[in-house]
C-alpha cells in the first residue's frame, strides 16, 4: 500500500513537472512571435500570451514590454502588450505607458477607452489614477469621456455621471449613444431615468430599443 502511494506521488510529481515545461515551452515560443514580421501573428502572440500566468515567467514580460514600448509598433498591439504586462503583476513600465497612452489626446478614440478598463483595477486603489479618470470625464473624446464616467461612477457611487452621460447622448456616434444609456441603466437616480427617456426618443432604432430596454431594467 505505501509503495503504492509513493509511485502514484513521483507519476503525479513528473505530470506536474512535464506540464509546466510544456507550458513553459509554449511561452516561449509565443515570445518568438512577437518578433515576427507578420502583424497579425505578433497581435495573436500578445493575445495568447494573455491566457498564461507569468508572474514566474519574467522573460515573457520583458519581451511585451519591449513591444509596448516600441514606437514602431502598431498602437493597439503596444496597449495589448502593456495590458498583459500589467495583468501580469509584475509590471510598472507597463503601467507608466498605459497611463502615457491615456493622457495623449492624439491615440485612437477606442485604445484610449481600453486603457481605462486596463486601469480601472489599479484606480480602486490610486488616487493618482482615480484623480486622472476624473479629469478625463470632459476629455475631447466621447468614448474616453463614457469610459472613465462609468469607471469613475463605479469606484466612488457618490459620483453623479448623468450630466457627462446626458452630453454623450448628443453625439452623433450610435455607438458611443448606446454606451451612454447603457450606463444610464445601471445608475438609478431620477435624473438618469428622465435621461432614459429622452433617450427612447433618439434617432436611431438601435438606441430607442436599448433605452427601453433600460427603463424596464433601470432600479
């Protein structure tokens, strides 16, 4: 019986070993990937390597960061990069380059608001970062000013987003409209309500359903 038990312990001790090195293995290989020349398998290697844990894998951070911080590299791949870094736990340059990123008015609209949810678990805990979503609530972007008004909103609820949200139901993007009244949805006021039905009104069939939709749903 108890040799029985030290076999099945040194069968599962080997699995264990062999499992980490074929993972260890697979990250590696991803961070050859990043060096490719096709643009698609760097961003699908950023992406993969996302699914791993790397917190023991230092080489593997190192190697996004160095995509992050490449100026040649392609935007979102950059943000991508960052992102895992960061999730990774282990990362501050990757942290200082999504909080670059994030001021630069000059990015693209949507990696900007990315970002944000990149960062909204740091800010539950940086009044730094708290304090620069703030601000950005009346950025010159309508989908950086949705995304940190519903961040901000969900890190401090003493917060009132519904002027900012209001603004947003302006603009002529359906997009960034249907954002609006989603977040509308989730903040039970009365003012955000009355905003739920100006909203059922909009000139896009797409926003007046989901403005409906929000004031059955809507606290």
């Amino acid at each position: 019986m108890l040799i029985t038990i030290v076999v099945v312990a040194l069968v599962l001790a080997v699995a264990v070993s062999l499992l980490r090195s074929l993972r260890r293995s697979v990250v590696a290989h991803l961070v050859e990937e990043l060096e490719h020349e096709d643009l698609h398998r760097r961003g699908t290697a950023v992406v993969e390597l996302g699914r791993f844990e790397l917190t023991d894998k230092p080489f593997a951070v190192a190697a996004l960061l160095r995509v992050a911080l490449d100026p040649a590299e392609r935007p979102d791949i950059r943000v991508a990069a960052a992102v895992t870094s960061v999730q990774a736990g282990t990362s501050e340059e990757g942290r200082a380059f999504l909080l670059s990123a994030l001021g630069d008015e000059a990015q693209d609209p949507a990696l900007r608001a990315r970002i944000v949810g990149a960062l909204a678990p740091i800010a539950g805990h940086s009044q730094a970062v708290l304090g620069l979503f703030r601000g950005l609530t009346d950025d010159p972007q309508p989908k950086v000013r949705l995304a940190t008004a519903f961040e901000v909103h969900q890190l401090d609820p003493s917060w009132d987003p519904v002027p900012t949200l209001e603004q947003l139901l302006e603009e002529p993007d359906d997009e960034v409209r249907i954002g609006a009244v989603q977040a509308l949805t989730g903040v039970g006021t009365p003012a955000a309500r009355a905003a739920l039905k100006r909203a059922a009104d909009d000139r896009s069939e797409a926003v007046r359903h989901v403005a409906a939709m929000g004031l059955v749903a809507a606290p």
